[in-house]
C-alpha cells in the first residue's frame, strides 16, 4: 500500500499539498472569524463584490491579449500590461483635449467613444509593432529567447513612456456623466463601474463573433492549431498573428480607458501589475480560452477585492489591504501549481 | 525566415524610417538634451550629436549591408537614403515641437531640444536641410565603410566607439591618468582635438594588430606543449590576480565604491547563471534571494527591532553570515520545490510572483516588529578583521573580491561535471533528460539552491555594506538587472558575466546623465541582443551553436527523405 | 523468462481510445517488433513503458515490479532506455557528451563531488570517458567523438542516439524506427548492429520498425497491432502468413489510395 503510494506521489507532491491544505485552512479559519465577529455589513460586502467585479472586468479585457497571443505562439507576451498602459496615456490625452473645450461635459457619450477609439488605436499600433520588430523575427529560435525579448520590450515601453509623458502620476479628467452613484435597490452602483460592465460585455461580445463567426476569426483559430497546417491551407500566418497582436491591442486600449474612469490616474508604472495580474486572470480561466480569460478576471478581481477583508482581517494580520496585490499573487502561484490549466480548461493545444 | 528578394530602395527607407523612430526617442525621452552638455570634442561636438549621427549612421549601415548582394550605386544610394531620413525625421520633429505645442503631451519637447537639433542658430529650413544633410553624409560614410575590407572596418568602428567611450569616462580618467597626458587628453569638457586624435589613431593601431594577430596568438597557444601550456596560463591568472588585488589602490575610493557595486553583481550573476544558463530555468523573482540574504544579516546584526533582540542575541558580521547564506539556501529549496513542478515558460511568470509576494510581505505592517516594515533596519554590521571594522569601500572590495572568487570556482567546476551535464540536457530537452534517468525536479532545484545561495552571500554582503536595509531597494528591476548583465555577457559564460556586470552596472554608474534612462537603454538592449546577438558578447561555445538556431535549424536532425512518419500520439 | 511484462493496457485521449486491451510479453535477451500501419498505437505503447503517459488501466511489470505510472526518470533509473521516432540528441555538445550523459545513472558526483573534485570524482570521470569511448567505438563513431552532435551526417545521429541509450547499461532498449529515413546500406549496417546488441551485450530490445525486411530479418517475437489493438503476434514466419495482418496493411493502403501500405503488405507476404 505505502509502496503503492510512493510509488505515485513523489515527496514533493507530498510537501505541495501540505502547503495547499495549509493555506486552504487558514483562508477558512480566516473568513470564518472574520464573518462571525460581524466586522462587515452585507452592503459592504456587496459594494466589495461590486467593486472587485469592475476591476476584474478591467483584468479580464487585458487577460484577452495574453490569452489570444498564448494561445498562437505559446508564449507569454511580458509587454502586453504597457500596451494597455499606453492605452491609458491616448485616453489621458484625448480626455485632457476634451475636457479643455468642454466636449467631456457636453457630450460625454460621443467623447467616451472617441477616447476609445484613440487608446485603442494606440495600443493596437504599438502592439502590431512590436511583434512586427521584436517578435516575428524570433519566431523559431528556443523558448528562452522570445521570453527575454518580451521582458525587454515590456521595460522599453515602460521607460519609453516615462521618458515621453515624464515620471509623475497624472489625474485623469473627471468625466461629470459618469461620477455618482445609481442606486439598485440595496446597492448602489458606481456610474464608473456600470460602464465597465457594459462595455466588457460588448468587447466580449464583439470579439466573441469575430473569432467565432468570422474568416478572420476562423483563420486565428487555425494558426492557434497548427501554424503549418494553417499556411498550407493557404492562410497567411504573419498576417493573422499580427491581427491577434490587434486585437489584443484594442481589448487592451479599451481596457484602458475603463481603467482611467474607474481609478481617475495615468502614470508609466501602471501596465506592470495589471499585467501580471492579467495574466493570473487569463491562466485562471485556461490561458488560449476567451470567455476563460474576462471569468478569470472577475473570479480575480472579486477574490482581490473580498480576500483581504475576509480571511486576511480574520487570522489577525494588521492593515490587511496592503496585502492585496500580494493575494493576487498567490492566487496566481496557486494556480499555476495546482492547476495550470485553469478552471475552464485550455482550449489551444497544451504546450510543454 | 522570410524568402530572399532583390533589394528594393524602399527597403532603404524603411531603415530609414525604423531608424528615425529611434532618434526622435532619443529626444523625446530627453537623453539628447541629458547628454547635450557633455561634450565630446570640446567645442566641436556633443555626446547628444554623436548619439543621433551614429542612429542615422547603423541605420544607414543596416540599409548598405542589405544592398550588398545589388550595384554599387544602390548600395551607396541606400546608404544616403537611410541616412537622409533619420535627418529628416528629426527635422520635421524640430519644426513642429513650436507650431503644434507637442510640449503639453511630451516633457521633452521644448526649446533646447529644437535648439540641440537645430544648431548654428539657423532658420528653422535652413537647420533642417542642414539635419538632412548630415544624415545623408552618414548614409554615404556607413555605405563607403561596407566595402573596405572587414579586418580595416571592425577597427575603424571600434576605435570610434573607443574614442567616444574615453571621452564620456573623463571625469573617472583624469584622476587615474599622469598629470600630463590628462592635460593633453582632456580640455575641463570634452577631449581636446589633438588628443581625440592621437587616441584615435593609437585604439585604431592597437586593435588593428590585435584583430590581425589573434588567430595567430591563439594558434601559437593551442600548438604549445600542454605543460608549458599550462605554466602561461598559471602565470596569466596570477598576474591578474596580483593585479585584482591592487587595484582599489589603483583607482582610489570613487572607482572602488562602483567596482564594489559590480562586485555584488557578478556574485549575484554567477549565481543567476547556474539557474538561467545552465539548467535553463527563467528565473525572475532572483532577488527574492538576495533580499532574504541581505534580511537575515540586517536582522540578527542589527541593535534595533527590540522584539527579534528579546530572542537572538545580536551578532557580528561573520557570525551572521553563514545564517544568511543558509536562508537563503533553504528558501531555494522551499520556493524551488513548488516552483520547479510547472512547466516552461509558467516558472518565469510563478518566480516573479514569488519575488513580489515576498517584497509585499516585507514591506506590510504585519511583520513590522520582525523586518522594520517600510522605513528598513539601520544599523548593521560590518565585516570585522581583528580589531578594526571594514567600512571603506576600498577595504570592502577584498570581501567581495574573496566572494567573486567563490563563486567563480564553484561555477566554473559545476558546469565541467556530471551536474553540468546533466543540467545542460535538462535545458535542451527535459523528456530526453528524464529518459537518461535525471530526476528532474531534483536537478532543477539543486541549481536553484545554487542560484540562491550565491545571491544569498551577495546580499548579506550588500547589506552589511549599505549599513542600513531598505525593502525598495528589492524590487524586481534587480531581477531584470542581473538577467539582463546575464544576456549581455553570454548566457552561461563566466567571463561573459564580467563583461556582462562591467558594462551595464559599471559604465550607467560612471556615466551620470546615464542613470535616468538606464532602464529605457536595459529594455532596447535586451530586445537588440536577442535580435541580433542571442549568445552575448561573450558566449560560451555550445551557446553560440544553441540560440542561432534560426539560422541553421538542424537540418541534419530532420529527416532528409521525408520518409519518417509523423509522430503518433 | 519474460522480462517486461505489459498486460491489459489501455489509453485513451479524449475520445480517442489509442490503445485498447494490449497485452505484449518481451522475453529476456529476445528482440521483440512492434509494427503496425501508422496511427496504430506503437509509440504511445513505447510512452506507456517508459512513463511519459499513465495508461488508464493495465499494468507493466520490469523485473518483477510494476512500472506504470511512474516517472520516466524512475523507469529510467530502472535500466530501460530508448531512442526517438525523430532524432532527440543534445545537438549542440559532443558526441561524447551525449554518450556521458546517457551514462548519468552509474555515476555518483553529487554536488560537493562535483565543486571539490575529490580523487574518487576524479577517477570515476575518467572511468566514464573511457567507458563512453568504449561505447561510442562499439557503434564506431570513437574517431568522432569531439563532433558537435548535430554535425553528423543522418545515419550516424541515429546511431550515436543508440550509444546514448546504451550507456546507462539497460537491460531493456526501447528502439523507435531505428532505421527510419536510411538508405539500404545503412540500414543493413543497423540491422546487424541490433542484432550484437542482443547477441554481444545481452540486452532485450523492443523494437519499432517499417521496413519489413529488417523486422522479419531481426524479430525473435513480432507483435502486430492495428487501432490501438493487438491483431496477431508470433514470430516472423506467423505473422507473414497472417491472414489478419495482410488485411490490416492492404486495406488500410486502398483506403486511403496511397500504395504505402501495399508496398508493405507485399513486403510482408513476399519477403
């Protein structure tokens, strides 16, 4: 029987689940306490869910990059936080514009779809350019050369950007339609927040039909399959990869927008942790899988927003919100540990 | 790669074009005006001119090398094309700074960076027909330098980037040189003409015969009977020994605080090196190990943190080391177990987490009374040899230098051994290396150990030699730091580390004006060096075959009839 | 005795049922064929030896001692080796290299060995580039033994994957289409070169191969399976003779209009 075992399980499987179990433990103790002491009302709770859902939502336009680009070239595309971070700096702009001769507030509908297309143009360029540049040329060389390559071009962008817009962090221009709150019966929604969640859910939607319906689409799918295969049937695989590098791009560019209306600030660091965390959304929800990528961002927004109120408060550790980004980060070792194939499961071929 | 097609001229301008983005970053991100002030030339010309005369001067390069297989006259009109458009590029973006107030969008874009690039004072056409002039001299220079012969072109380019480098190393030169030679060297900005141009000449002299002579050196070398082939290199390692060992007294305080500094790198980078370049494991969360390293010498040195005081007893500096290296040690471990079971590229992205959950954690007020939370821990000890502590950095640099030395050896025997090898089949093929019987996740976590202690050690060192320990001083750009002074010298290669440290921690700290945009020139340098050189400036010989497989992609592997089926399964 | 024992196996992937019920008994010091049309299962079976997939039933047993499901490192350790369908050397080091760390299992350095180089380190790495010379001499490529590996011409890379696999001394050598892609000469050079090793090693080889000419020349055993199913076994006479397995090639070669598998089933009936 123990034989058996050991034969199976190696003492490291054995320590892995100990560490597991450990942690699986202490979040229960932790919550349990938390919810039994009453610390938190359900509208709190509410609004935290709430809040964690817009955010996550945020997570999940962004994961739709890494998924897309991972799911073709299996590989991790490090750079794709800065392209969303330059989404934020068109929007910046474009709303500084408009804030200036009054358009935010006359026409806020208009002047947000225009700081879409703006951040969106701008990310998808600097995407396309960047696989065209950095990314194509290395497309055959071994798998540490592509991987490097990203981490470089995600710290040129990133002090590209500070160079350019310069080092300190910008107030991103109130949009008056969009402050205040709606109430919801007990809730009370963020203006902000509702206008992640429509558009998250168009950009879903859209982007659903593409890949689905589409020539493009089918062509995406079918390089993600087998890249030879795909050009011997007589799709242009530099071409369609660079339309993921696109649509990557624009998801991201949007993704930036939202994110200068909910969180009200640009600076040249903020790709960088929206983007690891992106990138735990997209493996949480099977990295290569598009709906997987916007449920992994939500379940990560929520479980970042909730988690450290819930269990971190209740084991007892001091100013838990500091340790926000660091539950992200778990969640993220968590999962690639114990389930690198994410809740959804992977739709593109595993790659070892 | 893509199929070969006759050279068109619009290829040209597409270099051009690639070329000019690149100058208008430079000056859109302020490094032209940063390096504006320092002359190279004195009065004749500026760091800031020479930086954007050589984009226009490799992109009009790229442009010619691309022409050659065409007539002589595409390839020199390419150049010039190439050339021209960097000018031009940089002169539309001079006229419209003004006209458009790019100002309110990008920092940099005020009146001296259209003064820098319109010199002389000119209208604003007249600069700019000037610009394009001097881009287009620059297409016809890098188009002219194409067809002489490679021994003659390789020296002139390096004694131009020679010259250059001894200009901007001025301020750390002049107090090394004699009196004299700095005085006919240098103008108080700038090298002085005759003297750029005696240099010049000599560098060109000096690597002319070298280049030429190399092989026949190396030949002679080789051809030696192996004892006495021995007794040179024995006498070569003591030389350079013997000249390691004075050098702080050489170079006097300044330079010995930024070789201390290297020094800590190349510790760290020998250790990152097991983990990257021998076992091929991407490690980004590195300084989570350094930290522990530099953490655990603070903590038990310190007199402060009265909570951790109640428990351990204060130590000195050689008693808290073998601590510090051990947690590093066992954090290896710990993190390697669960971190080396996920496959491939996941372990670059799972490390990195690790590095920022553990930065997060220091820095939380939770473990405050342990690690001092934000604010650090001052106080920590420094290395003491009999009686008296070590706190110059002259003095430190014999610790560190001992520290190199260890870490060196222990590198350099690894990789000739049955770790090596069995770490080098890991990273070209992990299910062929588990079918030769390698326990996978025990080798891997054995070069991670590795990995770990070595940045332990540096950072226990680091720490004692700060004195004082602040958590920012842990982030992630250390990580990418040591990777990228990995990439730069030769991802394996243990003189590549050297290299590798020099240039990247040692020149940005010699180069003032560098500092700001060290991390803009890392990122571009990485891309540039996987792009172009992937096997580093100083590679290893198996590397150079490995990463330039691009290029030859195994023909011989693949099975040359066709005849082997497709894989089952 | 039988050495290597698999009995019952069955993977699947997905809905794909690649190998149904397989049961394959290798006698010791015997060489025992695989063969079959393409897609026929035969190296997912090799996978399932060797421990890079877990069958979902059935179990293998190497010398007494159920293998299945465990690491391919253990299963390794174990003494069974093998080469690859499409040729899997570290390309960019030595012949000899390659040879050495084939022979990682009877070595010992461990770390400190390895950073201290003590007199046994010493003596064993010398014993072992001896020992690979020995072995690489064997398949005669000692007079090569500093090439980069991926320099070889074709025939020699499979040979030196051969030397790699026999230098952690298995008892059981797993060879995947060992001739795949030579030409006539090189193939009756591995023929022979099969045949010392069951005759002058006493090693058991498992053998995968197309051309039937080697596999009827060599075969102690032959086992023949057809969509993950075994569909006759016996030895080369049997099989040749079987009506079952000339079906399972000439059918397959109408179907599909190539005369691939009609070349083969000629070669089976005729040779």
């Amino acid at each position: 029987m123990f034989a058996r075992f050991r034969r199976k399980y190696d003492l490291t499987d054995v320590i892995l689940w100990l560490i597991g179990a450990g942690l699986l433990l202490a979040i229960v103790y932790g919550s349990f306490v938390t919810l039994s002491s009453g610390k938190y009302t359900a509208e709190q709770w509410l609004n935290f869910v709430i809040f964690g859902l817009a955010q996550g939502g945020i997570y999940g336009l962004i994961a739709l990059g890494y998924t897309m680009v991972y799911g073709i070239l299996g590989m991790i595309n490090f750079a794709h936080g800065e392209f969303f971070m330059f989404g934020t700096f068109g929007a910046f702009f474009m709303a500084d514009y408009l804030a200036g001769n009054g358009m935010l507030e006359s026409n806020p509908f208009l002047s947000i779809v225009l700081m879409l297309l703006v951040a969106m143009l701008v990310s998808a360029t600097i995407a396309v350019l960047t696989e065209r540049i950095a990314y194509r040329p290395l497309r055959r060389a071994p798998r540490l050369v592509p991987l490097i390559t990203a981490i470089g071009v995600s710290y040129f962008l990133q002090y590209t950007a500070r160079g350019l817009f310069g080092s300190g962090v910008e107030a991103f221009p109130n949009v008056p339609a969009l402050s205040g709150a709606v109430a919801l019966g007990p809730i009370s929604l963020q203006r902000s927040q509702i206008a992640v969640f429509i558009s998250t859910a168009v950009l879903l939607a859209i982007l659903w039909l593409m890949v689905s319906k589409t020539k493009v689409g089918r062509a995406i799918r079918s390089v993600a399959e087998d890249k030879d295969a795909a050009a011997l049937m007589g799709v242009d695989v530099d071409r369609t990869i660079a339309t993921s590098f696109a649509v990557g791009g624009i998801m991201a560019g949007a993704a930036g927008v939202m994110y200068g209306l909910v969180f009200r600030q640009v600076a040249f660091y903020m790709g960088f942790v929206p983007g690891i965390k992106a990138f735990t959304a997209a493996v949480l929800g099977g990295i290569g899988n598009l709906p997987g990528a916007v449920l992994g961002g939500l379940i990560l927004g929520v479980i970042e927003s909730v988690g450290p109120s819930l269990f971190l408060d209740g084991i007892g550790i001091p100013s838990p919100h500091q340790l926000k980004d660091g539950i992200a980060f778990t969640v993220l070792v968590l999962i690639l540990i114990f389930r690198p194939s994410g809740i959804l499961g992977e739709r593109l071929s595993k790659r070892a | 790669m893509s199929i070969d097609r006759p050279f068109r001229l619009t290829d040209a301008v597409l270099y051009g074009l690639y070329g000019g983005i690149a100058a208008l970053l430079i000056a859109l991100v302020g490094m032209a005006e940063a390096f504006s002030k320092r002359e190279i030339i004195a009065d004749v010309i500026s760091m800031a001119q020479v930086m954007l005369m050589g984009v226009a001067f490799v992109a009009a390069l790229f442009a010619a090398n691309k022409a050659q297989s065409s007539h002589r006259s595409i390839t020199v009109a390419s150049g010039i094309i190439a050339g021209a458009m960097v000018g031009l590029l940089l002169a539309l973006l001079a006229l419209a700074i003004e006209p458009l107030n790019m100002r309110a969008m990008f920092v940099n874009a005020n009146r001296q960076l259209v003064a820098l690039l319109l010199p002389f004072d000119q209208t604003p056409i007249i600069g700019g027909v000037i610009l394009v002039g001097v881009g287009a001299l620059m297409g016809l220079a890098a188009a002219a330098i194409t067809y002489l012969p490679s021994l003659l072109r390789r020296s002139l380019l390096i004694s131009l980037v020679g010259v250059v480098l001894i200009a901007l190393l001025e301020d750390v030169l002049v107090v090394v040189l004699p009196k004299n030679i700095g005085r006919f060297v240098y103008e108080s900005n700038g090298l002085t003409i005759a003297g750029a141009v005696v240099l010049f000449v000599l560098i060109f002299a000096i690597t002319y015969l070298w280049l030429a002579q190399r092989d026949n050196v190396t030949r002679r070398f080789d051809r030696m009977p192996p004892k006495q082939r021995r007794i040179w290199s024995f006498a070569a390692t003591i030389t350079l020994l013997v000249v390691l060992f004075l050098l702080p007294q050489l170079i006097g305080p300044y330079l010995s605080e930024v070789s201390d500094l290297v020094g800590f790198y190349i510790i760290m980078a020998l250790g990152l090196n097991v983990v990257v370049g021998f076992a091929g494991l991407l490690d980004l969360g590195y300084v989570a190990f350094f930290a522990i390293g530099a953490y655990t010498m603070a903590v038990l040195t310190t007199p402060e943190l009265p909570i951790v005081r109640a428990v351990i007893p204060q130590l000195n500096f050689w008693q808290a080391l073998p601590f510090a290296v051990l947690a590093a040690l066992i954090a290896g471990v710990l993190l390697g177990v669960p971190v080396l079971k996920t496959r491939g590229d996941y372990l670059a992205i799972i490390t990195l987490g690790f590095g920022e959950i553990i930065r997060l954690v220091v820095l939380s007020d939770a473990l405050k009374p342990f690690l001092g939370g934000a604010q650090g821990v001052t106080g920590v000890a420094r290395p003491t040899l009999g009686s008296s502590v070590t706190d110059s950095p002259q003095e430190f640099y014999y610790f560190i230098l001992i520290g190199i030395l260890i870490a060196w050896f222990i590198t350099a025997r690894l990789k000739n051994s049955r770790l090596g090898r069995a770490w080098m089949a890991i990273r070209e093929d992990e299910d062929v290396a588990a079918a030769m019987s390698i326990n996978l996740v025990g080798y891997k976590l054995l070069a991670f150990a590795t990995g770990a202690t070595l940045a332990g050690l540096s950072g226990a060192m680091f720490g004692s030699k700060l004195g004082s320990m602040v958590p920012a001083s842990f982030n992630v750009l250390v990580s990418i730091n040591v990777l990228a002074v990995l990439i730069v010298g030769g991802m394996g290669s243990l003189p590549g580390v050297i290299v590798g440290a020099l240039v990247l921690i040692g020149l940005p700290e010699l180069l003032r004006e560098f500092n700001e945009f060290r991390w803009w020139v890392y990122g571009a340098v990485l891309v540039v060096m996987m792009l172009y050189k992937p096997e580093g400036l100083w590679p290893e010989a198996t590397r150079v075959r490995e990463l330039r497989e691009d290029e030859e992609p195994n023909e011989s592997i693949e099975d040359p009839t066709g005849l082997a089926k497709p894989s089952e399964a | 005795m039988d050495l290597l024992i698999a009995k019952n196996i069955n993977k699947r992937f997905g809905g794909l049922q690649a190998l149904t019920a397989l049961d394959v008994f290798v006698a010791e010091k015997s060489i025992h064929s695989v063969i079959g049309p393409n897609g026929a299962g035969k190296t997912t079976f090799f996978n399932c030896i060797t421990g890079f997939y877990k069958p979902e039933e059935g179990e293998v047993v190497f010398n007494g001692e159920e293998i299945q499901g465990m690491q391919p490192a253990r299963v390794a350790q174990r003494g069974i080796s093998r080469t690859y369908q499409n040729i899997r050397l570290f390309a960019n080091v030595t012949v000899l290299e390659n040879v050495l760390v084939g022979m990682h299992r009877h070595l010992h350095t461990g770390w400190f060995g390895a950073v201290a180089r003590f007199p046994k380190n010493n003596q064993e790495e010398a014993a072992a580039r001896e020992e690979g010379m020995r072995i690489l001499k064997f398949v005669d490529l000692h007079r090569k033994a500093d090439y980069i590996a991926k320099n070889l011409p074709y025939g020699e890379q499979r040979r030196l994957e051969i030397a790699r696999a026999l230098a952690g001394k298995p008892s059981v050598v797993l060879l995947d289409e060992p001739t795949a892609g030579m030409n006539p000469r090189e193939t009756e050079d591995t023929t022979t070169l099969i045949r010392r090793l069951r005759d002058d090693l006493g090693i058991t080889i498992l053998l995968i191969e197309h051309d039937m000419r080697v596999v009827m020349n060599v075969s102690d055993q032959i086992t023949v399976l057809d969509f993950g199913k075994k569909i006759a076994e016996g030895d080369a006479l049997a099989i040749r003779s079987n009506p079952q397995v000339i079906e399972a090639y000439l059918g397959r070669g109408a179907a599909t209009g190539s005369n691939y598998g009609h070349r083969q089933a000629a070669a089976v009936a005729g040779s």
